[in-house]
C-alpha cells in the first residue's frame, strides 16, 4: 500500500515537474507565475500521498502551508508589482 | 547520499552565481541558491544516524532565520545605492565622487 | 571541563548589553542615548573583574547556559585571551561612547531623528555581539555572534547615508556573508564528523581527516575573508574610510579582532597540530605579504582616512605572524610569540581606533582630508594630531609603547625558533609604517603664511578621547610583562 | 521506490536551481527561486525534518521570495552598467573551477563522514520529559542551545534597525515602505480579504503546536507575518510609523520576555535560561507566544523597508 502511495506521489511530482518546465519558459510574467501555482499544487499532493505512506507526524502540516502560502504568494505578487508599478 | 551531493552541487552552483553575476540583486539570490546547499548538508548530516539528529535541524532553522535577515538588509542597501545614483552593481566608479 | 563559580558574569556580559539595545530601542530618542551611557559604568566594572577574577585565580571563567553542559548544550568560556579582549572592547567603546556624545545627541525634548537613535543602539549591539564572539565557546553559536556583528558594523557604516557608504558596504557585506558561509560549511563538517561543535570537546576529538581538512580550509579562508588578510582585503579600505569616525574607530580596531581570535580557537585549539604545523606558515606569509603591501599602498595615499584604512590591511599581517612561532617552537618561546600576537591585537586596537578618531577630528576641522594640505593641522587640532602621532608610534613599534612590547615579542621569538626571516618583515614592516606616519606628521606639523581657520568648531572633548587612546596604547607599553601572563591562561 | 523519488527531486532542484541563476530578466528568476524552496520543502520532508520544511515553506520560499519580488519590481535598468560589469569568460571560467573545487571537496567530505555517525538524538530525546514537551527540536531550540535562540531572536531586532536606518533622514518617524491603494474589487482584492483569517488561524495554530509537534514560533510567525504583508499590499491595513512606541514594543516583546524569563533562572532555577522542574513547558509557550509575535513584526517590517513616504 505505502508503495503504491509513493508511486503516486512520484508520478503527480513527474507531472509537476513536466508543467513546471513548460511554465517556466514563459513568455509573459503570468505564465511563470502559473509554474510555481503548478508546482505548488503538486507538491500538496505528492505531501499529502507522503504523508499517508509514511505516517509521519506534521507533513499534513507542511502541505497546509504550502497551501495558504501558493494563495498568498500569486495574490501578493501580483497585488505588489501592480501597486509599485504605478508610482 | 544523493542529497549530500545534491547539497555539495547546489553549494558550487550558489557560490559560482554570487561571484560571477554582475548585478548586485542577482548575487543575493544566488547567495540565496547557496544557503539553501549549505542547510541540505546539515540535513544530510542530521539523517545520517539510525535515528534523525534534531541539533543540526535546529540549526538550520536559525540559520533560515539570520540567512532572511541578511538577505532583507542586503536588498535595502541595493534599493538605497539604486534610488541614489542608480547603480545596480558594485563596479568601482570611473570618476572619483 | 565543569561550569565555574561567576559564570553568571559571562551571561550578564552578553545579556546587560542586549536589554539595553532593546530598551533604547523601544523607548527611542533621548533614551536610548540614556540608555548607552548609563551602561557603561556597569559594563566596565564588568570586564574589570572579570580580569581581576581570571589573575587571581589563574584559571578560565566557564558557564553553561541554561545548565545544559556540551556537547547538548552551549558553554561560554573566559579565557585569558577572551579576558583581555572583553576589557579592551569595554574601554575602546566607552571611549567611543564618550567621542560620539558631540555629533549624536539629542537635546532634552526634541525629536527623535535617525542617526542618533542608530548610533546609540548598534553601539551597544556591536558591545553584545563583540562580547559573545570573545566568549562563545561553541562554533555555530559563534556564527551567530558573527552576523550580529556584521549587521551592527554595517549599520554603524552606513550612518551618514552617503551612496559612497552604501556602495562600499556592500562589497563589505557580499565579503562577510561569503565568509558566514564558507564558515558555516565548516561546522556542518564539523559537527558531521564529530558530532559536538564545542570547541574544547573538538579539541579533544579531531582527527587529520578528509571532513576536517576540507572543513578547516573553508571556514579559514572564510574568516580571513572577515578579517581582510591580503589578499582578500579589497573591500576594507573603503569600507572603513568611508564610515563615520566613531564606526571606522569601532571596524577596525574591534570588529576584524573578533574573527581573528576566533580563527586562533579554530587553529590552536580545534585543529590537530599536524595540519596546523603546514598551515601556519602559509598565513604567516600571506600575513607578511598584507605588511608590505599594505604598509606601501599607505605610503602612497592621498586622503588620510585611506591610509589609515591601509594601515589596518598592514597590521592585520602582524597578527598572522604568530602561527608559525607558536606552532611547533619550545614552550617558552611558544609562550612569547601567543603573547606578542594578543599584544598586537590590543594594541593595535586602541592604537587603531584613537588614529581614525584623531583623523575625524582633522578631517572636520579642515573640511578634507588630503593629506598635501593638512598645514596648519597642528595648530587647529593640537591634540589630535598629537594623538595621532602617539599612536603612530605604538603601530611603528617605538618604545616604550604596546606595539613596540608586541613587535619586540615576535620579533624574539622569531630569532629564537631559527625563522629569522619574519624578524626582517617586522622590521620593514615598522620602517614602512614610519614613513607614512612621519607623512602625515610632516604636513601636519608644517606651519602656513597665512592665518587659518577650522571650518567646525573643534571638540575639545572629542580631542581628548583620541589622545586618552592613543596613551592607553603607549602605556601598555610600560606595564610589566608579568602582567600579560593574563593572555597566558587557559590557552 | 524512494530511490527514484528521491533522485528525481534532487535532480530537479539542481535544474531549478541552475535555471534561476543563468535566466535572463530578474522576474523569472525570482520565480525559479521560489520553485526553489518549494522543492527544498519537499527534499526536507524526504529527510524527515518536518520542522525544517515548514520554515523552509514559509520563510525560505515565501518571505524571501516576496522581499526579492519588490525589489525587482523597483529595480529597473542598468543594463550597460551590467554588462560593464559583467565578469570576461577566462574570469568566469577561473570561478567555475574554484567553484568545482569547493563542490567537489565538500562532496568527498561528505562522503568521508565517519561511520557510524556521532549524533545527539539519543542525548536530545533523554530530557525532553524534563522539559515537558513533545518535539525535540524545540527542546533544543528553547533549551539546550536556547542562547542561540535568544541571539537570533535580537539579530531580527538588529535586522529591522538597520534597515530603518538607511532611511532618508527627513522620512524618519514616518510609515515603513511604499504606501498601497486600497483594492476595492476584482477577485485579487477578495482572496486579500478572505485569506488572512484563515492564515491566522493557521499560523497560530502552527506556532502552538510546536511544543509537541513540527511547527513553532518561526514558522508561525512568518505565516502571520504573510497574512499581514497580504493585508497591507491590498490597502486593507496601514502599518504604523516608525515612531510609534507599539510598533517598537511589538518588535523587542518576544526577545525582551525571552531574556526575562532567562533571568528569572537566575533566582528560581539554576542559573540563566534554566527553566525550574514543572515549570519549563509553561516558560517555554510564554516565550514562544511573545516571540511569534515579535517575529511576525520583524518580518512585516523587514519586507516593508525603511519610511520612504513624508511623515
């Protein structure tokens, strides 16, 4: 079961890993920004699949985190450069 | 293992950055790249043993800490040197001021 | 080794500084000027039996924080080299204190404005953090005390507001934060190789491995990065010209101090003696090469704050000159040259800092500090060109004056473990220095046809700061050798 | 299994890694280091440091990564004076290979580390019911090595000071950092609303739990500190000016109780930062509560920089 558990979680990382690449590249600051929403949503999965494999304490945390902080992070950054970009 | 090497690479490739970059925001991010190397090592460490060791674990959640602070006052210095004179590297001045 | 009675001093050393900060800090203005100068008294007398203590009972002062002994938890420890530096930072910042009050005050009632209140705190942040590299007995604890003296030194620097400061701040913070982190490398190995990073235990355990050979070359190079030895120096000329007086008084005379013992724990107690032996020529030579580069560069400078920043590359090179005659050299001339290189630190520090002072004094009277027009210095400001010359002469190495015991201590110990050639760097190395300070002198001494004026007031108090430093650094000259058989204990 | 796992995710932050730093433009830079630590965060819970993880989360990746974004977006231009400065390749190259070197020397020593490793687990773990808490790293955090705590928590005092003081002299007194227009609609300004009751929630929920569990004051205090850098970019909340006496006392709290309760060991105990039996876990939430505090306003004020608006 725990390596089932991580095979999954390899594979959602594989698949964040391919879109992250894509993102990445851009163009445009948007694009980019998705990589790292990409990537953050990934790792809650792959956090959450780890957690239930290996029982260890917090990860759940972790993944909460990762959560509040990927909102945080698009809503702030793109909040920040509008409202410096205008001075 | 893997993420000791990872941690050595990861140290090269900060160092390197934080050497050869010109501008000076993109030296802080590299000295950035590098103390994430520098804190997988003392990761590394910590794993080594049967059981996971919390002292260099502790360490590391000091050093994240300072490691922010300098990174938060280097990147004043750089804004202050920018609204000043608009330099944006630390190259010696062709003039004398 | 066990905790000692009157540890809680060692604790208190680090703590009466911190709260003081944080109180000055909060309550803001005129306070945290209050707040400086009301703690100095205390963290004199401090320091004063401190030493007391450690001669009369011949043997190091040891705490264990929190009751936790290592390698769990962290010791501090007063040794008598830690002892002594503790007391020179005490008074060097008490003078410093003194010399500040004419350009950092804030009259009763008035606004809180910038620099007084930066000044004031990161006095005493620069005390607390100088204190715990003196006495931290652990190397990562020690990492920390590092980047609280980076931070403070840097604030100090910056004071003024200048681009020129921020510029020449910066290459010094890219230098310091690559030397926290080289060194921070070497703990990591360190602690994975031994698991403890307590000084005293490492020195029981270490071994001539691969982990502590890699270790050993990056956190030295790390700190020599810190320290400004050549030829790693480029950043400290301007870095340290460039600051207010007080701060450049404070950067050059203490802060490249607290690296340097450090790098002494890290050799002459760390390491085992096998790698030190091949190392400790090297940093001689590189320290004898900072002597006559820097001493040269000095010679040919034409403002004199540079110079004087070039003087410390230069003299920092006399500090190095003692790893090869400690290492290795019988006993007792093992016991002169540890002597002659504390001696050096000290001296140079009050030597160091009354210079910098001195020069901000000339500096203000006359509005520039190009030393082809320093005629008439003499006249304006008597007693600090005096003060500059005296400390000149303790750098040069002229009896009877600290330098002159220090130089005079390698230099014996130089000819008496057969490695006469460092004795002929110290000797060049102090005609070197005679002939920037005679440069200085010369101009300053020389009188002008026509009347001149100072451009501000000159401070007669400020004067009398740089001169008390600048004697201080002579008397040490004149105290009896026995009495730095205090840097002796616990080494 | 965890083999290839574990060599995917040191791979790809190698690559990350190594595009952050050779990108040109310094927005995706920025980007590529947030992915960074995002991939950091997940290599610590692969090591089994959850503690870590969180505050790598948090500060590493989302604190850093907000600092370096507004600088970049203040930062603008330089491009001659860049490529002026830029390093001529026998240059780099020479870096490259000391670089190598240094990689290399720490990778042998790595590899060199005695077998079996000397480690303080055991050591760590054997007083923890002294202390009455559950999570070793806090006992060496708030007891063992609690000075290194306690100097830390004054380095983010000296941190907001000195980025105070490189403020222009005639802004002093006045509001840290640029000032930001109210968002009154669109779905940006919502999640601004909606997201910070709910980061607070977790944050102090983060910060309580560390006693017994991954998590504490660091990393609490930064997601706090996240809500309110969120709070005060939506022009939902106006940080107060350097002058104001809170602002102050909100900052020094959390080092100020910290050394309080240090010498209260003196009297009640054995000697600084000894907690007296019974009494060592009520000490350690008072200071890990002050200290949350303090560490949040440290963090919101380092991201905000010095005043740079008339008082």
């Amino acid at each position: 079961m725990a390596e089932a558990l991580l095979l999954a979680a390899g594979l959602i990382f594989l698949a964040a890993l391919a879109g992250l690449y894509r993102a990445l590249r851009g163009p445009g600051a948007a694009d980019r920004m998705m990589a790292a929403q990409l990537l953050c949503s990934g790792g809650i999965a792959a956090l959450l699949l780890l957690a239930a494999a290996t029982g260890l304490a917090g990860v759940v945390d972790v993944a909460l985190v990762l959560a509040l902080l990927g909102a945080f992070a698009s809503v702030a950054f793109v909040l920040a450069a509008r409202g410096l970009g205008q001075r | 293992m893997i993420f000791g090497v990872t941690g050595a690479a990861l140290v090269a490739l900060g160092l390197y950055g934080l050497v050869t970059q010109p501008a000076l925001l993109r030296k802080i991010l590299a000295f950035n790249l590098l103390g994430g190397g520098v804190f997988l090592l003392f990761g590394v460490v910590a794993r080594r043993g049967a059981v996971a060791d919390p002292v260099p674990q502790a360490l590391v959640i000091t050093g994240l800490v300072v490691a922010f602070a300098a990174t938060a006052l280097a990147l004043v210095l750089v804004l202050r040197l920018f609204q000043i004179t608009g330099a944006a590297t630390i190259a010696e001045d062709k003039t004398p001021p | 080794m066990e905790a000692t009675p009157g540890g809680f001093l060692l604790v208190l050393m680090l703590v009466v500084p911190v709260t003081g900060l944080l109180l000055g800090f909060a309550l803001g203005g005129r306070l945290a000027e209050r707040m400086a100068l009301w703690l100095l008294p205390p963290g004199l007398a401090m320091a004063a039996v401190l030493v007391a203590g450690l001669l009369h009972a011949k043997a190091p002062v040891v705490a264990f924080v929190g009751g936790w002994a290592p390698p769990l938890g962290l010791a501090l420890r007063a040794d008598g080299l830690a002892a002594a530096m503790l007391l020179t930072t005490a008074l060097i910042i008490a003078a410093i204190a003194l010399f500040a009050r004419a350009d950092y005050t804030t009259a009763p009632g008035a606004p809180e404005a910038r620099a007084p209140l930066a000044f004031w705190c990161f006095l005493l942040a620069l005390w607390a953090a100088l204190n715990a590299a003196f006495l931290g007995g652990d190397l990562f604890n020690l990492f920390v005390a590092l980047e609280m003296l980076t931070f403070g030194a840097l604030a100090l620097a910056c004071l003024d507001g200048k681009a020129t400061q921020f510029k020449a701040e910066l290459r010094y913070l890219l230098f310091a934060l690559i030397g926290s982190v080289l060194y921070l490398l070497g703990t990591v190995l360190l602690y994975g190789a031994y698991g403890t990073l307590d000084i005293l235990l490492l020195a029981e355990a270490a071994r001539a491995d691969a982990p502590t050979i890699v270790a050993a070359s990056l956190m030295t190079v790390g700190l020599l990065g810190k320290m400004a030895l050549f030829p790693l120096h480029l950043w400290l000329p301007a870095a340290h010209a460039g600051a207010p007086p007080a701060a450049s008084a404070l950067l050059s005379g203490l802060v490249v101090k607290a690296s340097y013992v450090l790098l002494l724990r890290l050799w002459f107690w760390v390491m085992p003696a096998a790698l030190l032996l091949a190392v400790a020529p090297i940093l001689a030579l590189l320290g004898a090469a900072a002597i006559l580069f820097g001493s040269l560069v000095a010679l040919r400078q034409a403002r004199l704050k540079l110079l004087v920043a070039y003087s410390t590359v230069a003299q920092i090179g006399y500090l190095f000159l003692m790893f090869p005659l400690v290492a290795g050299s019988a006993a007792e001339v093992a016991e002169r040259a540890w002597t002659g290189g504390a001696l050096q630190a000290i001296s140079h520090a009050f030597a160091k800092a009354a210079m910098f002072l001195a020069a901000g004094v000339i500096a203000r009277a006359l509005g520039h500090d190009r030393i082809a027009e320093l005629q008439g210095a003499a006249r304006i400001a008597p007693l600090s060109v005096l003060a500059f010359g005296l400390a000149g002469l303790s750098l040069m190495g002229i009896p009877p004056s600290g330098g002159f015991s220090a130089k005079w201590l390698l230099l014996q110990a130089a000819l008496d473990s057969g490695q006469w050639w460092w004795a002929l760097v110290i000797v060049a190395g102090g005609l070197l220095t005679g002939g920037y300070v005679f440069r200085v002198l010369s101009a300053a001494m020389q009188g002008r046809s026509a009347p001149i004026f100072p451009l501000a007031p000159v401070d007669a108090a400020q004067e009398r700061v740089a001169l008390g430093l600048a004697v201080i650094s002579v008397l040490l000259g004149l105290l009896p050798l026995g009495a730095f058989g205090l840097v002796l204990i616990g080494r | 299994m965890s083999l290839v796992l574990d060599v995917m995710l040191a791979l790809a932050v190698i690559g990350v890694a190594g595009w952050t730093l050779l990108v040109r433009g310094n927005f995706p830079a920025v980007i590529g280091f947030v992915a960074y630590g995002l991939l950091l965060a997940l290599v610590w819970v692969r090591l089994g440091a959850v503690d870590v993880a969180l505050t790598e989360a948090a500060l590493g990746a989302g604190a850093t990564g907000v600092l370096l974004l507004f600088a970049v977006v203040r930062l603008r231009g330089g491009k001659a004076e860049i490529d002026a400065a830029t390093p001529s390749p026998p240059q780099r190259v020479a870096a490259a290979i000391l670089c190598g070197v240094v990689g290399l020397g720490l990778a042998v020593a790595m590899l060199n580390l005695p077998d079996p490793a000397p480690s303080l687990a055991a050591e760590a773990t054997r007083h923890l019911p002294l202390l009455g808490v559950g999570n070793p790293i806090t006992g060496v955090l708030m007891a063992y090595r609690g000075l290194d705590t306690l100097l830390e928590a004054v380095v983010l005092v000296f941190a907001v000071l000195a980025i105070w003081s490189m403020a222009p002299d005639r802004r002093w007194g006045a509001i840290p950092g640029p000032l930001f227009p109210v968002q009154s609609s669109g779905p940006l300004s919502l999640l601004a609303r909606v997201l910070p009751p709910i980061g607070i929630v977790v944050g102090i929920h983060i910060a309580w739990v560390g006693a017994d569990a991954p998590g504490g004051k660091f990393q609490g205090g930064t997601i706090l500190a996240a809500m309110g850098i969120l709070a005060w970019v939506a022009g939902l909340w106006r940080l107060p000016p350097v002058a104001s006496r809170g602002l102050r006392w909100a900052v020094v709290a959390g080092p100020l109780v910290f050394i309080g309760v240090g010498l209260l060991g003196f009297v009640i105990a054995d000697g600084f930062l000894s907690y007296p039996p019974g009494f060592a876990k009520p000490l350690i939430l008072l200071i890990e509560a002050a200290m949350t505090l303090s560490v949040a306003a440290a963090i919101v004020l380092m991201v905000a920089g010095p005043p740079e608006r008339p008082a």
